[in-house]
C-alpha cells in the first residue's frame, strides 16, 4: 500500500513506497485520495457527475478496452503504430501509470500466489 504524505490542509499532495517520516500512513491503493491525488497529478479527471457507480463503471471498463487493445497487439492484429498519435501516447501513460501503481502496491507472496 502507498504510504501519503499530506499538507497542512490535509490533502495528499504525495505517495511513497516507502515512509518518509516518523508517522507514516498508509492507504489502499484505491482509495478515493489516492485516486484524486493519482487523477490530479497525471492531468486526469476520474470523477463524474452522477456519483462513484458511475465513474467505478467507466474506470473498470477503461481496462477491459486497454486490455483489448493489448490482447489484439500480442495477436498481431494491431500494432501501437496503427493507432493515432493520441491514443498511442495515451495507452503509454496507462501503461507507465499501471506499472507504477503495481509498484506502490507491491507485491506480496503469500507461499500460494501474488496477492496484489
């Protein structure tokens, strides 16, 4: 779990691997402060008119569409180069972004499988 660090109005202006002070504290990775910090930070607004089922639907969804779209890459059926310059750059910043989550969630073993 990312460990936050908070300014004096409380809001979590950052996230560590490990802690940074005498005082750490950690939240889960999806938690709702560490998606508005992530959504601040990466230029990306992940909220919604309409309330958290909504934007909870658009975000898992969002990944079965990356995954698609990586699924058809592995296949051959498409390449990055195939899709507009946008898109390509904004399925590199996903995915820079979940590998960077994955290593502020680290991963565990429990002595039978990855627990993420």
């Amino acid at each position: 779990m990312p460990f936050v660090i908070r300014d004096v109005a409380g809001q979590v202006v950052a996230l560590a691997e490990i802690p940074l002070d005498d005082q750490p504290e950690e939240l889960a990775p999806d938690h709702p402060e560490v998606l508005a910090f992530i959504g601040r930070t990466a230029d990306v607004e992940i909220t919604e008119e309409g309330g958290e089922p909504f934007v909870a639907s658009d975000m898992a969804f969002i990944r079965v569409v990356e995954d698609l779209i990586e699924a058809l890459m592995r296949k051959n059926v498409i390449s990055l180069s195939d899709l507009p310059g946008p898109a390509q750059d904004k399925l590199m910043e996903r995915r820079a972004l979940r590998g960077w989550l994955a290593g502020v969630a680290g991963i565990v073993d429990d002595g039978e499988g990855k627990i993420i």
